[in-house]
C-alpha cells in the first residue's frame, strides 16, 4: 500500500460540533487540511467519515500516522 503524504509535523486543533459529520483526509493531498477535499479521486485512498459523538476541540493528525485516525496519537513525533 502506498504511504500517505505527510501534510504536517505536528496535529491541528479543530472545534468539533456534536452529531456532526467529518470527511478526514488520509492521502495528505487535501488543501483544505484535516478535512478531504477530494484530492484523492484516482488513488488507493479514501476519507476517514466519522460523526463527532460530542463537542469538544480535538488534535487532528495531520502527518497521517496515527493509529488512532482521525486523532493524533503522538505518531508525529517519530518523523
């Protein structure tokens, strides 16, 4: 499987609104960064969909290694 490319070094902070339905890029081409924005049409890759089960601010992973995804789980820090 291809690896993703790394869009940042460290999470980004994101307000996530209850019930609310989030597309995460995992290919790391989105430009709109966490969030996909169909830049992975063509490729092995897929958004990561999932619905905020409360509101909260929350590290997004950006380097695309967690394995907690869409969440940063410190992966980051081995890059």
């Amino acid at each position: 499987m291809k690896q993703p490319k790394v869009a940042g070094k460290a999470p980004q902070m994101e307000n996530l609104e209850k019930d609310k339905t989030y597309a995460w890029c995992t290919c790391g081409n989105s430009e709109n960064q966490p969030w996909c924005n169909g830049a992975h049409q063509g490729s092995e890759f897929s958004p990561k969909v999932f619905k905020a089960e409360e509101s909260k601010k929350a590290a997004i992973c950006l380097c695309k290694q967690t394995k907690n995804p869409p969440y940063c789980d410190g992966s980051h820090v081995g890059l």
